[in-house]
C-alpha cells in the first residue's frame, strides 16, 4: 500500500472549467485516513464541482487528485469506485424506477456476486432495517429519508475507503438529517472516511473533524471543526440563524 | 368469408405482421431509453438483415421454395439462419455504434440523429449497388401445413413467427430484468451519470443496447423474408416507419411498451387493410399515432419524463 500514513485523499492546486467557466480555482484539500472532512459553501461555489472532480465526472485542466498517493485524474469514474471511492449523491439519485434491493446490487456493481456481496445486503439490512422493509419496493416510492438511507446502503456495497457525500442533508425532516448525521458518524467510526459536502453548516461542523469553506471556486478558510465554528466569520455567514444568543 | 372469420383472419395476420414490428421496434427503444437518440440507421440493418438472412439460407443449400424441409432439418436450418443473421446484423449494429456515433457521442444537438439518417442511406445504397434494385426471391423451406380454425387459416409461417417473437422477447425481457449487465442497462437508462458512478462503464452497456437492437433487427429481417418470400433494397423503409411508430405509440424507452406498440401496428395495418382498404393502412396507422400522441404524449406505456437538472 504506497504512503499508507500519507492522506487518502488530497488536491493539489486543482482548476477545473465549464466551458469557458472557472469553477475551481486553485483548490487544495486533504482528506486523511479515517477522517470526516466537510465542504462548506453558498450556492454555486464549486462544491458539487468538486464531488464530480472526485468522481471523475469532469476532469481538472490542471492540479492533481491522488487518492492513496496514486494520481487519478486521468482515471475513468469506474476504476475510481473500484479503487474505493463511492458517492451519496445529490438529492440521492436513486435507480427509481428498480428496487431498493436492485439499488443495492447497482452499488456492489463492481464487486463479483457472492457470499461477500449477500454479507454486505445484511450488514446494510441490519443497520437500516426500513431499507429491508422496503427491499421489493421501488425505490421511487421511498420517502426522501428512506431514500438517503438507501442511497448510504448503496454506497456501503461497493465496500468503499472513502465516500463522498452531497448534501446528504438536504431535503430531509429534522429527525431524519439527526439520523443520517448519526449514521455518517457510526460509518466513519467503522474506518470509512467521508468528504462531506453540506450546506447545514451547524450540523456538519458537529461531525466534522475539519472544514474547508469555499466561496467563487476558491479555498477562503479550512480549519478543524472547532476553529470554524469559533470562526466569527463563519458564525454570521454560515451560522447565523443557528447560533443561540449568549446569555447576558 | 363471413364478416367474422374475417376479422378473425385479420387478427391473425396483425399478429404476425405485429410480431415482425415488435422485434424491430425494440431496437429503437433500447438505443433511444439510453441514449436519447433516434437510431435511424435501424431501419436499414433490418434491410441488410432480410439479406444476410437469405444468403444464409442459400449458403446451406437452399433456393426459393423448392427445397422444403421437415422435422429437425427445418428446426436446424431456420435456428442456424437466425443465429447467423442476428450475429452478423448485431456486430453491424455495434459498429455503427463504435465508428460512426461514438465520436460524436458528446457533440450537443441532432447531430447524432442525422448521421443515423447518413449511415441509413449509406446501407442502402451499397445493397442496391451490390444487389440491384428488383426483388429478391427469398427461400423458405417451410412446407404449406394450414391450420383452420372458425373459418380462418393458420399458416405453418406464422407461427413461426410467434414463437421466435415471444421466444426472443423472453430472452430480451431476462436480459435486462436479471442480468448484471441488464441490471446496467436499465440504470444508465433512468440516470446515466449514477450508473457512471456506481462503476458502470456505459459504453459497454452502449454496446449491448446496440448489438441487441440490431440482432432483433436481423431476426424481424428473417421474418420478413420468410412472411412475403421476397426482400429488396426497399423494404426498410416501410417496414422501419411502421415500427418506429409502434415504439413511440408504445412509449419510447420502455420495452414492453415496444412489443405491445408493435402488435398494435400490426392489428390496425391488417383490420385497417380489410375494412378501410389496403392503401389506406398507413393512413390509419399514422392517424391513430397522431391521436394517441395528442392525449397520451408519452405513448401507451410510457410515463412522462422529470425534468432532469
């Protein structure tokens, strides 16, 4: 395993365009073995730019993406998932119109058929028991909060080393974003790192080890959860219905 | 004939003609459920296919109907000429697909749908180049076995014809419902980047929608040849519409919807026939498209597509 103490995942000096728009200038982020590391920032700053870029949806013009050390940028999205890399996507992006349980099989997509792959169907059975309720159903029909939890179900089933998740918050009643939260930390404590893309700020800078905020494509801030949230900057701009007034 | 063993005779001919429509029509919809686009060229690999299939029954010693065949020589050289016509057909397909579409894969607009339309003309021309343009003599090794029933016959042909249309749409329905790369297939089809994302490569599954497609195809072909006995540079043309048709009456991209649209055609080509006049089919075919779009845009069995950001 080459630099197994380096990071796990880490960007160099990346740029990336649409077309002629430059979404991400610049970006540097390391996300370490074991680590939940969020991504914060307003509409339109480059954050689901740079889950595609991890993904290898769109590829940088410049800068590198190493994932264990390796360069991946040039790598197609399915070598990326098969070297450890799944995705909760936006808005969950679940197969709807095929089964929970198909959904399942479509995360292990990588993986051959076998004692293996029905261990993991449990091992997600056993951590979401209404994803095994639902396991005939649709997954269209699911509730936003079942889908989430079949979207996580799905990316556990490629036995992934780091998964990135979009906004896995968003969407969601109050109860269910406490649960998913709760469950991202109960998957991390299982060794799986996350890069967390969140636009609850106050939520994720509780689970968060570190942050990085960006605005207009740039890195302005990154630091451990609790430097941001002692952050005064980061209170008003990104905490600032959330924060309780200090008592007189 | 009275009245009802007509209609009767009708429905048996719409089945068999539905059932031709049916194989080509799933063509369309499997490119188009995952790419999004009209493969036009279709209409001409299912041309080309009438021919490899009669040369690969003249290949094993056929020629017109005078050599006609029982019991197990039938079954072999018919499910040799199916396999042989859908293999070559499929590869066709396949390279269209790798050659002439794949570079233009991520140009916008309908770039892609009028090179469909090119390589269409291209199939056409070298057949009619190679071949000429009269009629070919297709051979058909069936013996004349009828069947009555209240009136109307039963050809031997027909149900031919049924069986390989259902058997082949049972194996097309097991491919996609529970294969792994059916699995792929239908996921690319209801969100591509996803299935990009869970480690799909789609242009695999680009591939398979296209070598399947194009094997259906050359199967209709066979049929074809073997229902009207003759095939020629033409024949894609009507035969190609009338299926289009049946996948967008049945719902573009989605597969039963595609058997059930060819059936349909077929039925109001054959009663349409009878009781309107045989040069009135497509007129009542096309009419009866117009109406279904216009109350049910997205065709029988298709839902209408979200919006996708």
């Amino acid at each position: 395993m080459p630099e197994a103490n380096g990071p796990l995942l880490e960007f160099e000096a990346v740029n990336t365009f649409y077309g002629d728009l430059h979404v991400l200038k610049d970006v540097c982020y390391i996300i370490g073995r074991g680590e939940i590391v969020s991504l914060l920032g307003g509409n339109a700053c480059g954050k689901s730019t740079t889950m595609k870029t991890i993904m290898g949806i769109v590829r940088p013009a410049s800068g590198a993406v190493r994932f264990d050390g390796v360069e991946i940028q040039q790598l197609s999205t399915a070598e990326r998932v098969r070297r450890g890399i799944a995705p909760v996507l936006e808005a969950r992006r679940l197969f709807p119109r095929m089964t929970v349980f198909e959904n399942l099989e479509m995360g292990a997509y990588i993986h051959k058929r076998g004692p293996e792959f029905e261990a993991d169907v449990e091992r997600v059975y056993a951590r979401f028991p209404r994803v095994k309720e639902r396991r005939n159903q649709l997954a269209g029909t699911l509730s936003g909060g079942e889908q989430q939890m079949v979207a996580i179900g799905r990316a556990l089933m490629a036995r992934p080393r780091m998964i990135c998740m979009d906004e896995p918050s968003m969407g969601l009643s109050p109860l269910y974003v406490e649960q998913v939260f709760e469950i991202i930390q109960q998957i991390n404590a299982d060794g799986i790192s996350i890069f967390m893309v969140e636009q609850n700020a106050s939520m994720a800078l509780q689970i968060a080890h570190r942050a990085y905020v960006l605005q207009t494509g740039r890195v302005v801030l990154s630091g451990t959860a609790k430097e941001l949230r002692d952050n005064p900057a980061i209170r008003e701009a990104y905490l600032g219905e959330l924060q309780v007034p200090a008592p007189a | 004939m009275t009245t009802a063993s007509l209609l009767l005779q009708q429905l048996i001919n719409g089945l068999s003609l539905g059932a031709m429509y049916a194989l080509l029509a799933l063509g369309f919809t499997l490119v188009y459920g995952i790419l999004e686009l009209i493969n036009f060229a279709h209409f001409n690999v299912f041309m080309v296919g009438t021919f490899i299939a009669m040369w690969t029954l003249e290949g094993l010693g056929l020629s017109g109907q005078s050599v006609i065949l029982h019991g197990p020589a039938l079954i072999a050289v018919l499910a040799a000429g199916f396999a042989v016509t859908m293999v070559v057909t499929g590869v066709l397909g396949v390279g269209i697909e790798r050659f002439v579409l794949r570079p233009l894969r991520d140009v916008k607009g309908p770039a892609a749908m009028i090179t469909t339309i090119g390589v269409s003309y291209v199939l056409f021309n070298v057949i009619l180049l190679f071949v000429g343009a009269g009629s070919q003599n297709f051979p058909n090794p069936m013996p004349q076995a009828r069947f009555n029933i209240a009136g109307a016959v039963i050809e031997l042909r027909e149900v031919l014809i049924w069986v390989v249309a259902i058997v082949l749409m049972l194996a097309l329905t097991f491919f996609v419902q529970s294969t792994k790369i059916g699995r792929a297939m239908r996921a690319t089809a209801q969100d591509p980047e996803a299935a990009r994302m869970m480690g799909v490569e789609v242009d695999r599954v680009i591939m398979t929608a296209f070598f399947l497609g194009s094997a259906l195809a050359g199967a209709g072909g066979m049929v074809f040849g073997l229902y009207y006995n003759y095939t020629s540079f033409i024949v894609g043309f009507t035969a190609g519409l009338r299926a289009f048709t049946a996948a967008v009456l049945g719902g573009i991209g989605n597969v039963p919807g595609a058997m059930l649209g060819g059936i349909v055609i077929g039925l109001i080509e054959a009663l349409g026939s009878q009781f309107v006049g045989a040069s009135w089919a497509d007129v009542v075919i096309f009419s009866i498209l117009v109406l279904v779009l216009v109350f049910r845009p997205a065709g029988l069995l298709g839902r209408v597509a979200p919006n996708k950001s």
